[in-house]
C-alpha cells in the first residue's frame, strides 16, 4: 500500500470512530426506540416523563441484583437495566442509577438488607439438581434526606408504575389530604386494601360527618350509608360541597344478603341530596350477563358439593363500557361490583347549580333491572330473570361537576351505585377496582400525571364474547376450511403433476 493510500485509510478510520463517538455521546440524550406493542410497555410513558421533570437534585437509584437468575428472573434484570436508562436519558442528568452484585459479597448483603431489600428464595435447575438459592431483585431510591424501596422485583407488569410512584413520593413533599368518613348511624367498614394504597401517596384521616370538615381536607370517600343523615350531618356535607370539596361516593339503594337472600330498599336522605345535583339511584338491582360467579351447593350421589355458577347480580364492567372519554377511565378494562342499582340522569337539577353529569361505565347490552319483589335465588332454574338479560346497559357510575353560583367554585362527586365497591369484603379485594380507585383520587385531587401511566399494564384479556349465530359460524369455518385447503392444494398438486408428466410424454414420446 502506497504512503498516499495509507494516510487516506487512517483519514478515514479516524473520521468514522469520531462519527461514532460523536452519535453515543448525542445519543446519551437523544434517542429513539421503536415500540410496536399495543400500549408501549417497553417505552417511558408521558407520565413518567412529566414526573421526572421535576427532579432538581440528584436522585440516585440503586439496584441489588443477584447474578444467574433462573429464566424470567433474568429477564427481569435486563427490563429493568433498559428502562432505568430511559429514567436517567429523560432527567437531564439528575438520575443515576447502579447495579450491585450480591452474590458472594457479604458486604452488599449487609447493605441491600440495611435499605429494606431482604433475600428471596428460588428453586434453581443446576447440573440436573434442584437447588434452593438465596437471591435478591430489589432497588433503593436516595433523594435528599429522603428514602423509598422495592424490596422484590419479580416482574416487570406493573414495575414502570411502581418506579415513577417511588420517584413522584420523593419530589412531590406537599401531599393532599383525604379523609374517610362515618355517620353516627353507619355500621364500621373495613377497607384496609384501599387505605393502604391511598396512604402510599396521601394523608387519610377517619373523620365523622358530625363535625365540621376541616379546611386542608380536600376530598372525602364515603361508604354506604343505610340510614339517614343528622341534621348537623347532612349541613357539614352541603358545607363541604359548597366549598368546592370532593366526593367519591360508593352507594347503592338495596340492602342485600345473600345468605338469607332477603333485600330490603335503604331509606335515607342522602337520595334527596343527591337528588338536587340530578342524581337519582332507582329502588332496583342490575343483572348483567358479563357477571361474578358463587358457589351454588348442589347434591352429587350422597354428597352436597360447591358449583360455581355465573351471578348476575355480580355485574363485571368490561374495556367497551368504560366512557373513553374521560381519562379516569378511559383504558381501564374491568371492574367489579354487587348488587348495584341504577342511576337515573335527571336533565333539570333541583338546586338551580350548573351541574355537568358524565357517566363513568354502564352494564353490557345483556342487563334488566328487578324492582320491588327480589329474587337473589343464584340457581338459574329457580331464577327466571337470568334468562331475562336483554335489555341495554345501565348506568352503574357517574362523573358530577357541580360548579356553584353563589362562590364560583367547582366541586366534584363521583357516583358509585355498590355501597361495597372499596369495602374488604367486597370490591375492595379486586385489584381491578383498586385501578379506578386510584385514578377516582388522582382525579378529584387535580393530579393526572398517574392516571393514564396506571391503567396501561394488561391486567386482563378475556375472549371476545359473542353471539350464539357468530360463534356456530366460525364454527363451520373452522371445520370446513382446513379441508377445503387441503383439497385446494391437492388439486393443485395433482394438476401440477399432469402437466409435468404431458411435458415428458411430449419430450421422450
């Protein structure tokens, strides 16, 4: 190679590491990725992008990962390598982020440990043994003076979510407070599952509707009520309302028990209130084909033995009855209720206020109503309204924005027909409604950053349901064409073959 020809090669090696060089440094901040899965799991969402925004400190993560870790395990580890680069490129150099080996290193144990991250065990495939191994997968978050962990990291649904809550607890110091509240006739309800969740990012506080609510309390969760409210009561929450207070209501109009399958209708003057913003509850119980299942007894030979049966009285609201447009809503794909009842929209509202009603979710088209005599009878035999459910959806929750004349204040009430809905022993164990939940809260507090970030994991995919006509003729179709295709390739085949063989006949014939 000539002198001349050399300088020109090293010229251009030297250009093309510089390119190189030049594109990992700008791409350190700059990137694209190209996500093709239905709700970007694998790129930062705008949530998570608006919150790390804030950070004006430095925020150092970090990860104690055990090495080797069996199959999905993993691939856990390189999820979550992946997004934390996306967290650290977004903030402006702000997060930093490491990974510690912890096997065989004592030291680190001590460390994960001392942040809150405790070992794991696994049951690991090596050299054809099944061993036991000590592993951890979890991660620290240092902001300031300020700490938060995730002690195990076993998956990566919902870990994006759990990543920018961790991050959104340490930035946002100011938190909202909400309060609970109980009448003086209110039987006590247990909703451990909702309180533990709300208190990961608020204030809550118990309170009783026969004091005045206090001014940093912004918004209230209200449980069934079954009597009606005192007079003092029923003044502090019109109170509270005209303020510009908040409410998440849970609330039906039958009282019901399944054991003895006696329903009775609740009088209480919380239906008046409701009534002046145009809400009215009908004295009646939805049934939904898209339902709940119970345990039915029935007798098998000598022995009684659990059936599970659907329960229409158990409505499950599916993705296309959400109201897509309201963004509490909208991508969350199922929730839970019992023995729910209808809510009536009035056009005109009682109190002259500027009320705007948007309904939340409905019942699917396969739902009817039972009025005045109810039957809770789960046998379908016994029970002549399952085979009744052809009526179009019901109304099951609603938005009200109530902006007052007298102050111009805006307040917010939202209208849950299940006096169970966030109850332990009723909608409150479903994760399902801990989704809407959540986004209810964000909602009313004015804080959306979360919303649509929290209803974007798969929770649920259950099969399309169809008709009775669609499904017998996919049927057919599923027997039919395969053998069609079959014949169609055979015919090809075969007429493929004679022309071969006419080709030959004429060549050596």
């Amino acid at each position: 190679m000539s002198t001349q020809n050399k300088k020109s090669f090293l010229t251009y090696i030297g250009i093309v590491v510089a390119i190189l060089v030049l594109l990992n440094i700008v791409s350190r901040s700059l990137f694209f990725r190209w996500d093709l899965t239905e709700n970007k799991m694998y790129s930062l969402s705008d949530s998570s992008k608006s919150v790390v925004e804030k950070i004006d400190d430095r925020l150092t993560m970090k990860v104690y990962f055990s090495d080797n870790l069996p199959g999905e395990y993993g691939n856990n580890r390189r999820y979550l390598q992946d997004i934390l680069e996306e967290y650290a490129a977004y903030s402006d150099g702000n997060i930093h982020f490491e990974f510690y080996h912890t096997d065989d290193d004592e030291k680190m144990q001590e460390d994960a440990q001392k942040s809150g991250i405790q070992p794991v065990q696994l049951q690991v495939i090596e050299n054809d043994n099944i061993e036991v191994k000590r592993v951890y997968m979890g991660m620290v978050f240092l902001y300031e003076d300020e700490r938060e962990t995730i002690p195990v990291i076993q998956t990566t649904t919902g870990l994006e979510y759990d990543i920018t809550t961790k991050i959104k607890k340490l930035v946002d110091t100011n938190k909202e407070t909400l309060a609970i509240a109980k009448t003086a006739g209110q039987e006590q309800i247990k909703n451990e599952n909702i309180s533990q969740l709300l208190a990961q990012r608020y204030n809550i506080q118990n309170i009783n509707l026969n004091v005045t609510v206090a001014d940093n309390i912004s918004l209230l969760l209200i449980n069934g009520l079954e009597d009606s409210l005192t007079a003092d009561e029923q003044q502090n929450l019109k109170d509270f309302i005209d303020r510009g207070g908040n409410i998440l209501l849970n609330q039906n109009r039958i009282k019901t028990d399944l054991a003895t399958q006696q329903a009775n209708p609740i009088e209480s003057n919380i239906y008046s209130l409701l009534n002046t913003y145009g809400l009215h509850i009908a004295p009646n119980l939805v049934l939904d084909q898209n339902c709940g299942k119970v345990n039915v007894q029935q007798n098998l030979g000598f022995i009684r033995i659990p059936v599970p049966m659907d329960y229409p009285f158990l409505p499950v609201i599916k993705e296309n009855n959400f109201n897509d447009g309201v963004v509490m809503v909208n991508g969350l794909e199922s929730a839970r209720l019992m023995f729910a009842s209808e809510i009536v929209i009035n056009d005109s509202v009682p109190s002259g206020e500027n009320v705007n009603i948007i309904p939340l979710f409905t019942s699917s088209n396969r739902s009817t109503t039972m009025e005045e005599f109810f039957n809770l009878n789960p046998d379908p035999k016994a029970n002549p309204s399952f085979r009744q459910l052809n009526e179009t959806g019901k109304v099951l929750g609603v938005l009200a924005e109530i902006t007052h004349s007298a102050n111009g204040t805006l307040s917010q009430l939202i209208l849950i027909s299940d006096s169970k809905f966030i109850a332990d022993d009723g909608g409150g164990a479903a994760p399902e409604n801990h989704i809407f939940v959540m986004n209810a809260v964000d909602y009313l507090l004015g804080d959306k950053e979360l919303i649509a970030l929290r209803s974007r994991e798969i929770t649920n995919r259950p099969l399309q349901e169809l008709e009775d006509d669609v499904k017998a003729r996919w049927k057919w179709i599923n027997i039919l064409l395969p053998s069609l295709l079959v014949m169609a390739f055979g015919g090809l085949r075969m007429r493929r073959e004679k022309n071969r063989a006419k080709v030959l006949e004429e060549i050596y014939g």
